[in-house]
C-alpha cells in the first residue's frame, strides 16, 4: 500500500463545511465592494520576477515561491557557472517567474499595463489566494487568501473615509462585534522622525514603536536605545509612552507646532486623520470604533499617508490592514498616481469566525431532498420525479445503489439532508411519494406537486 | 522610465467586465452542481511532486510547473552533485512541489487523505486553477480554470446519467444550444482491440482512432498502419471508419457477439452504454445531444469506462470532458474506489460565449447611482444621502473628488452607471435630489426616499 499522500507544509485542504464557510465569506465581502461601487479584477498566480523582487523588503524577497521554468533550464547557462556557491546566480537563471506573494504589487503592475482601458479613479476589488515561505504556525499559512479593495488615481481623503465605513459594514454583515479599526498617518511618523531629529533613523524609529503591543514601553524605550536613537528619541517617548494623554492628535498637534520640534509634514498628518475623523462620529460604525494609534507602524515602505489595521480582541493578529500609497505604480512607469486600500485576510477571519461560533448553521447543507433507491424500476421512476422537483429550484439527489437502507438514511444523515422520499411499489401505484422529515421522524403521503409545495415553503 | 510590465507567457489579466463574466460561469455552473447535491471542496495550488508525477504521461510530467525549494536549495547537495548534465538528478533535489496539473489528481490524493471524514458516496465539486506549462495558443492557457464535479464511491451507471443532464444543463443555464455530449466506453476500446487481435497494442489503436476528427478516414488507416496495427484491423476500419452504420451500437454489439471476435469486456461496454441510452430520450436533453462516438478514446489512463467529451459546432476544441475511473484513489492507498466525473473548461467556454455574444447584458455595470462632488460641503451632505441609499441595497458611490462636471460625467458613463445625482447649494436647502437618467437625459427633482424607490424598482 501506498504511504497516505501528504500535501506541502503550510498548506490545507478545505472539506465540504469549510469551503462553504469560506464561500459564505468571500461573497458577503464581495457584496459591500460591489455595494460601494468597486469593480473586479483578477491577475495570474504567477507575475515575473522583475514585477515581485525588491517590492517586499529583503526578508519579503526570500519569501517569494519561485516557480522553475520549464524544460531543462540548465542548458543555456555554462557549466562553469553551475556551482553550489553560486546560489544567488544560478538561481536567477533556472527561475524567472514567480507565485504572487500578495494582490498590491500585482495591482499597481495591472494598473499600468492596462492604464489606457481604465476608468480613473479606478475602484477595484480583487479575492485571490496569495504565497508566502513563511514558517507555518497557527493563523499564519503559506497558502491564503486576500481580499484587497483599492481605489487609485484620486487624492480625497474621503476614499480613506469610505475604507473605514466598508470595514465597519463587511465585520458587522459577518456577525463579529468589537473590531477596532486602528488608524494612524505615515506623515505623522516622519514627522516625529523630524521633530526628534531622528530624520536619518526613521525606519529603525518606526520598527522599535510598531513593537509597543508585544514588547511594551520599556520595551520600546529598550529597542529605541539598542538602535542608537538619541536622548530627544528617548525622553519624547518615555514622557509619552505610559499616557493615552500623550498619544492624542491634539498632543501631537502641539508637538508639531512647537517651534524647537516643529514639522510640517508631520502637522499634514495630523490634519489628514482630523479631516477623517470630523466626518466618523463613534455612532456612524455600526459595530467597530476607530482609534487614532500613532504606534501602529506597517512594514511596508510604500504606504505614504493613512495606515489601517484592524483588530479583534479575542484575536492574535491583524485581521485587515492598508494604507495610502502615493507612487506605487511609479516602479511600473506610471509616477503620480496615489492609491488607497486595505486586504482582508480571509483565512484568519475564517478562523475567529469559527472560534466564536459565528457561521450561519445554514452552510454546508444545501440538499434538500433524497430519493431513497429501491431498485432499477424504483429508481428509474424517482428519476422522473426527481427532475421535477430540481426544475422548481430544489437542490435534490437520488441514492445512486440501490441497497441498505440503513446505508442510504446515514447518508441524508451525514449530509444534513432535511427530507427523504420514500418510493416504492405502492407509491409507483397511487403516484404519492412518502416523504419523511428527518428532523421529526414524521412521515406524510403526498403528490410530487405538493412535496414540491412543502419544500419550497420550508 | 521603468519598460512596461509583463506578465509570463501563456498567463492573463481579467478587467471589470471579464472578471464579472468569468464569475458568471462560474455561479451558473455552481448552482448547477448544487441544485444535483454536489458538495464543494479546495485543495491547494501546490502539491507535492510524489503526488502529481506519473499521473499525467511522460508529456503531462513534463508540463508541470515545479515550485523551487525555499531557501538556499543548493546547501545540501555536495558539489559533483552539480553539473549541468545532471539535470533530472538536480531538479528532483532542488524542488519537492510543483503547482496541479488538474483537479482530478488532487481529488482522489484528498479522498484518501480524509476518507475517515467523508459520507460515501462523496459528490464534489471544485472550482479552481490548475497550470500546464504548454506552449500557448488560443484557447490554451498556462493558467486556466476547471469546474470539476464528481462523484466517488459508487458505480452505478446512474451517475454517468446524472452528469449528462447536468452538462445538458449548465449549457442550457448559460444559454449555448448545440452542444454535442459525446460518449464513448474504454471497455468498448478494449474490446475492438481484443476482438482484432491487438489486445497488446491497446494505446497505438486508440491514439490512431482517436485522430479521425483531425485527420479523417484514411489519415486514420494510414496512421494504424504505421504503427504495425495489423490486418485484421486495417480491414476493419477500412470497412467501418466510413460509414455512419458500422459505427453503431448495434453493430459493435454484433462484433462482439460473434465468435471470432468475441470479446466479454466489449460486450460490458455496450451493455453500459445501453443502460445510460435507454434512460436519456433525445427529448430528455434541453439543448444538448447526445451522441455515442466509439472513436473517441481520452488521452488519460486512468479512465476505465464510459468516457465523455463535449464540443460545440463553433469551437474548436472540447469544451468538457471526464469518465469514469475504477482506481485513481488505489495509487494513494484506497483501492476499490470507482468514480466518475467530468470537468469544464471555463476559459474555453468563456471564449465560446463571447465569439457568440451570449453573455447577459447586465453584467459588469453593479453601481447604480453615482452622486457627483461639487465640493467639500456638498460632499459631505451627499455622503449622508449615500448612506441612506446603499443601506437600501443599492449600489451607490460618490465621486470622490471636487472637480470638472465633464470627468465626473465620463466616470460614470464609462462604468455605465444608470443615474447620477446632482446636489448643490439649491439641492442642500430644499432637501431633494436632481437625478439625471444617464440613458435619456431627463432629470428630475427628488427626495432622496423617492430617488431610493425608483433606483429599486428600476
């Protein structure tokens, strides 16, 4: 015998349940882009190499699952050059394409090939799985799904707006209560980066706040020290670290009007967020809060404005984020195109979802009606029936053995199948099925016409 | 200026109005197997190569796109390992995963994998990429879709019967008449080779026979011949290939039926076949029909009795197929294991539906009203409105920059949005709406609870 067939680490295989419930996500999603006017689109799995490199950051770049190209790819390269030391080279010739390793690159790269057919500003929404050779451990996979809304060519802070509320209404549409839709400007933090005159250490800055949840203050003050940031840095953020006071728009807003820590580019950050949040009274949400978080960081370097991410309490990580890029699509040849936009990440949705018991208990059962199969004469008889029935839109199946009985009725069982008819030869004579509601156990003599009746009502 | 993005050979981008009509097919196709009691399932876009090689051919290994290791993949092997000569040695170290060839594979891998989990018999559908690294051409793609349904663990002839009705209905659904559902037995194959004393030449007669679309009659002998086909099957075809009666039922029946070409497993094929004819009137099909072609043999092996193939008089190339397999799950270790499915090809069919503009116009414009900017005070009133109207279930959007009237027009005539909304200072006072039909131009004074009622009931 074979040895049971494994499949790549990092990887699930989604059962009938489970692909429903992510089916059932995807189109409640779906349905507030179409709601605020986003349109689809879809890019390969694969993008060239040229198009994913260098987009990520190093750490991104080695992620990356590259895919060999065909043939035998080392024909073309001379034998001195394949050597095992040689790995970066020989690497970038027996490979030069790719798996896409999230839906923003592949986007912005969209956007410019095909600029002359699209409307701007272009609103679009796209749900497709993504790759990464990440190390697997619980929520983090190396096969998952983004769903990413963006609009691009439109500088109006009301995008970003729009971003909040679509957020709001696709958690509350699910059921889930109590995100919390963080918010903060990658202006402000280069602002802060100038008013500590910290401008050259920007990203060690950003990298040492971002970790305020995992590592706590002193641990920030700790990383920020360790990362040669000087005394400005540091009695900044020991001052305002351990005080909601001192992390408020207002605060900052003072900061960056003080002449010895004035910034300018950091007073239009605070003016952005003020400009979202006089237009997002808390009761405009229906089930999530929005919060200013100057801590909140994001690693990638092309966010330029605005930066969300949205958390759950009774979830470990992010379960939705984005940002504003100003000059994404600059890298593919199209400068001065600003975008915004966020990904929902449906596999750690799917899981919350799970953990807190809140899928419809609809899903997964779409059968409504089994033909029991007593035999080739029963069963050619039932087939009649059975098309009638499916012809009024009842999703409905015949037994395809005939044989146990026990056998057929553990399968309605096992598929949550509501009903079973029962055809034999007495039924085949008075033209009545007897149907059994296998919740009840009640059973009920009727024409096809008024199953179909019963079921369609029910 | 970077040069214009590409993206590999073979691959492709979908815009708005594609992508919505791919999804089109899609959820045509679904409810489909739905409304039939198929149950949905994923599996992942990378398998391991011990899963895939040797499933599909030499040429089908060959095609496989193969997913580089992580990391430095040349660390652990020692450098004579390392020649250019030593290609096959090499790629089989450097890669264990590969992306699926097709979801047939993968879903007798996921049987195994989860039987203990399964109600048999097991009816799924799948709806997902598969890759080939095929030289592209068109309607041949390095990434397609397939929209695989199958059902395992049950061998009545049923089931073959089932997928007629649901190839017939999926065509009928998305409205392409004349599809011709081509059927075939590998055990009537197997006969003709029995009964002409070619039992051990099997894949030569099939691979001839199989050509007669493309090469006719005589291409058909010719090519028999050159494969040492011998005369007992040079007369045969001879006699047969052109005559619409030696091609019959009937006649094959007659074949193995007399004595010196008596075959038992060609007589088994007939028999099937008869079962599924007897139970399929031509009037049973609502646009399809369904024809026995015994020339018709599917290039995979692991099929072992009927066997479909769908074509469309306007398409070159089939547009679905599949049969019935007595053992795939026995190569993972579940032996004794028959199904039958069939799969459809949805990029093929998206071409034969856009050569024959039978795409439903509706789809690809969802926004139904755009509200035009005139400016922040005005946006900000609007934006209420808006909120109004999308939570009535419309599709709604405001655009989200103040400026020129003529770009804001253009924006929604190239989204093909219905009605824009007019709302200036005059608007704001009198608390109504000037809603212009985009079709014919009339414009007319509303509340925004009228403007709701009519884009509903529009």
């Amino acid at each position: 015998m074979a040895t049971a067939p494994r499949i790549p680490k990092g990887t699930r295989d989604f059962g009938p349940l489970q692909a429903a419930r992510r089916t059932y996500i995807f189109d409640t999603i779906r349905s507030v882009f179409q709601q605020y006017g986003f349109l689809p689109i879809e890019t390969p799995a694969m993008e060239t190499l040229d198009t994913l490199l260098g987009k990520y950051g190093e750490e991104g770049d080695r992620l990356i699952f590259k895919v060999l190209n065909s043939g035998n790819y080392f024909d073309k390269i001379p034998e001195d050059q394949i050597r095992g030391d040689n790995f970066a080279g020989l690497a970038g010739k027996i490979s030069d394409k790719a798996l896409r390793y999230d839906l923003t690159v592949p986007f912005a790269r969209f956007v410019v090939k095909h600029q002359g057919e699209l409307a701007f500003p272009f609103k679009r929404y796209q749900i497709q799985p993504v790759w990464r050779a990440d190390r697997p451990q619980k929520g983090r996979y190396r096969e998952f799904y983004q769903c990413d809304v963006d609009m691009i060519g439109s500088n109006s802070l009301r995008n970003e707006i729009e971003l909040v509320e679509i957020i709001d209404q696709v958690f509350s549409n699910l059921g889930l209560e109590g995100t919390r839709i963080q918010i903060n400007n990658r202006k402000i933090l280069a602002g802060l980066a100038e008013a500590l005159d910290a401008k050259d250490q920007f990203s060690n800055l950003t990298v040492a706040i971002d970790k305020l949840d995992k590592v706590g203050p002193d641990g920030v003050l700790k990383e920020l020290e360790a990362r040669g940031l000087g005394q400005k840095v540091l009695h900044f953020f020991s001052e305002r670290l351990n005080s909601e006071e001192g992390m408020s728009l207002d605060a900052l807003e003072t900061l960056f009007n003080t002449a010895e820590t004035a910034s300018e580019i950091g007073q239009k950050g605070v003016e952005e967020l003020r400009f979202i949040f006089n237009r997002i009274a808390p009761e405009d949400l229906k089930t999530s809060r929005l919060d200013f978080n100057f801590t909140l960081a994001r690693g990638l370097n092309y966010y330029t404005g605005a930066i969300f991410e949205v958390i759950h309490p009774d979830f470990k990580g992010s379960i939705c984020g984005g940002g504003r890029y100003d000059d994404l699509t600059g890298i593919f040849g199209l400068p001065n195109t600003s975008g915004v936009g966020v990904s929902f990440g449906a596999d750690r949705i799917y899981d919350l979802l799970g953990d807190k018991n809140l899928f419809p208990e609809t899903i997964g059962s779409p059968t409504q009606l089994l033909f029991i199969n007593f035999g080739e004469a029963e069963a050619d008889y039932c087939s009649r029936e059975l098309k009638k029935v499916r012809a009024a839109g009842i999703a409905a199946e015949l037994f395809p053995d005939s044989g146990k009985m026990k056998k057929q009725m553990n399968y309605a069982n096992n598929k949550n199948i509501a009903y079973v008819a029962l055809v034999g030869s007495n039924e085949m004579e008075s033209g009545k099925v007897s149907l059994k509601n296998m919740q009840t156990g009640e059973q009920q003599s009727l024409s096809t016409d008024e199953m179909i009746n019963l079921l369609k009502n029910n």
